[in-house]
C-alpha cells in the first residue's frame, strides 16, 4: 500500500506542477491590446488574439481559455492538495473518490485545451497533462473498493440531476448544431477552429455517462456512483468557471447579448449549485460495506 500510496503521489505532484505551468503561462498571457484582424476559410473577417500562448486563437475565445485556467489555478489545484492530504492522513475511500472526481475534471480539462487551443508552444505539455491525468485516474480507480459503495439516503435526487443535467446539456448544444445543418453553414463561431470540440465531449461522452451512471445507480453498481461523483463535481466546478470566463470576456470589451448570458451561463450556474448540494450530499451519505 504504501508503495502505491508514493506511486500516486508522485504523479499526482507532477500532474499538479504541469497544470501550474499551463495555467499561469495561459493567465500571463491577458493583454487585450494586440488583436488583429485575418480572413478564415469561410471568407469571414475575423479577429485574433494576439498576444501570449493564446496568439493565434479568436478573441472571443481566448478570455474563455484565460478564465478556465485562473479557474484551475484557484480552485482546481488546491482541492488536489487538500484531498491528497486528506488521501494520504486518511486513507480513506471518500479520499480515493474524491481524488478520483478532481481528476476526472482535470482529464477533461487536458483534453479539451489539447484538442480546442490552437497549437502553441505548450502542446507538449498538454499531452503531459493528458497522460498524467488518465494514468492518475487509472489507478485510483484500482484503489477503490467498487464493488462495496452503498449509499444510505435515498437517490432519488441523485436520479433527478443526472437524468435533467445529461438531456439538457446534449439539448443546449443541439439547438447551436441543428441550424447549422439546415442552412448548411459553419458554427456561428467556428472562426479559425475547425470544429467545437466542447460539443463533441460534452455531447458524445458527458450527457451519455449521466445516462450511464443513472442506469448503474438502478442497478445498485457501484460504478454509478463513481460516475456520479465525477459529473457532480465537474458540473459544480464549470459552474464556479463559467462566471470567472465571462468576466474575462467582459473585460475584453466583448459583448454578450442577455439571453446568451442567461441561457448559457444562468442555467449552468443554477446547475452548478444544485450539483454542489448534491455533492456534499453524496459524501454524506455514501458508505463502503
């Protein structure tokens, strides 16, 4: 155990120096002052960035970026440091979970900065991070005693917030895609990215684990719990970013209209409140038999 035991701690240590580097590197990089205007493949007039890693992404979605790694930076690598305090005083499941939640935020972090920025002098990194993260996630996950989670309070709102939180957030993006399709155009803010990768996760692997760990709940495995854990805290964490991102937009001089800000941040905020109940309601409650 105790091998092990340093076995993670080492990755968890050198996962945690790669997302300081990418963060801080990506917040350093907020200069507003050097954007510039080129043409992308669909003949539209577009601006860029222009300045830091972020050089070469839109303007519209480099203070998204920004805000995602001060996020990362204030709230996801402390709750690291905690809970693998917590994991190595405790030896606890509940520590193992939580450890397993928080990487599962920072793998689809990893992934979507890997796959959604465009390439710069970070990329190595990025990969770094994705394979750390996985490797983590991996064998923590080997640690849990699956099999033996129980949860002693009803679930009945656990069901509740998968089953609303998977159709609503493969609903939201559908509403983006569908228009697009119809009048055979590009996303409305394709830009110079080729896809939005954020739809393709989100709709392709995050709405469809909420469905799965519904099922799995029903069927009293303890993998849906697991799942639950990680979309719980997730959802809470993009809950607290997606303000954090907003402000950075705003402070890009980058107008939002209303509804944008309300159906694309409100819901998600409500979202996220819900789903930080529930999280300390399922630590609360869950047991290890």
């Amino acid at each position: 155990m105790v091998k092990r035991n340093q076995i993670i701690n080492i990755l968890v240590v050198l996962e945690l120096v790669t997302l300081f580097v990418i963060s801080v590197v990506g917040i350093l990089s907020f200069n507003i002052e050097n954007s510039f205007s080129v043409t992308n493949i669909y003949g539209q007039t577009i601006q860029l960035f222009g300045s830091g890693v972020y050089y070469y992404d839109s303007y519209f979605k480099a203070p998204i970026f920004i805000g995602t790694d001060l996020t990362v930076l204030l709230l996801v690598i402390p709750l690291i440091v905690i809970c693998l305090v917590w994991y190595n005083l405790k030896q606890s499941n509940k520590s193992l979970l939580a450890l397993i939640s928080l990487f599962g935020v920072v793998f689809y972090y990893s992934m979507s900065i890997s796959t959604g920025v465009t390439y710069n002098y970070l990329f190595l990194l990025y990969i770094v991070s994705v394979m750390f993260s996985w490797i983590i996630l991996y064998k923590l996950i080997r640690e849990l005693d699956i099999n033996q989670i129980r949860t002693k309070g009803s679930i009945r709102m656990f069901n509740v917030f998968l089953i609303i939180s998977g159709l609503a957030l493969f609903s939201i993006w559908l509403m983006d895609i569908i228009p697009t399709l119809l009048l055979n155009q590009s996303l409305l803010l394709i830009e110079t990215y080729t896809t939005e990768v954020t739809y393709v996760y989100d709709m392709a692997f995050i709405s469809p684990i909420m469905f799965l760990s519904y099922l799995l709940i029903k069927r009293k495995d303890g993998l849906g719990f697991v799942l639950l854990s990680c979309m719980l805290v997730l959802c809470t964490i993009i809950g607290v970013m997606l303000p954090i991102q907003t402000a950075f937009q705003l402070m890009a001089n980058i107008i939002i209209p209303i509804p944008v800000l309300i159906v694309k941040v409100g819901v998600f905020v409500i979202l996220a409140i819900f789903s930080g109940f529930l999280t300390f309601k399922l630590f609360k409650e869950i047991e290890f038999n």
